[in-house]
C-alpha cells in the first residue's frame, strides 16, 4: 500500500480554481480501485491519498495525470508501507496485499 502526501506549492486561490478538476481526477481513481480513502490535511497545506496499488510504478503515473501535478500546484511524497494490523472493516484492502 502506499501513503501519497501533497503539499501545495501554490497559494490556496490558486488552488481551489483547479479543486472541480482534482475531484473528477479522485473520483475516477476511486472508480478504478486506485484509491481508498483521500482528504485535506488540517490545515490545509495539502492532501493524503491511501492507495491500496501494489505497482508504485503505477501509482506514479497515475500521480502525472493529477491536475495539482500537472498544474504545478503541489509536490507529492509517495511512502510505500506494508500494513501489520488493521481494523477488521478494512480486511477487504489488506487481502489484496498479501
């Protein structure tokens, strides 16, 4: 699994032009089993996407065809984690993993 920070490296104003292109981009990823859950961080300087993909590969690519990474609009740190405990609602996303 993978952890994907953004942090944005344009003002909020600028940002929020692009937030309806972002949300198309989410909700297709969301459609193709890309990802599992995403959100502002608090405050809002950025992101967090959790994606359930085994190709980090493929998760950068993804990442390319992002708005905010197309635009310019914010850096993005992909951490690959190995999930050990979970809840057991989210079985579902672990079982892939293995």
């Amino acid at each position: 699994m993978f952890i994907v920070l953004l942090t944005y490296r344009k003002p909020l104003e600028v940002v929020d032009e692009y937030l309806s292109e972002h949300a198309i981009f989410l909700n297709e990823c969301y459609q193709k089993n890309y990802f599992v859950v995403s959100g502002r961080k608090n405050p809002r300087t950025g992101g967090v996407i959790v994606s359930q993909l085994k190709d980090r590969n493929q998760l950068e690519d993804i990442i390319k065809q992002a708005p905010f990474y197309i635009n310019q609009l914010a850096d993005y740190e992909v951490i690959d984690f190995i999930p050990t405990k979970h809840h057991p609602d989210f079985s579902g996303f672990i079982a892939s993993q293995h």
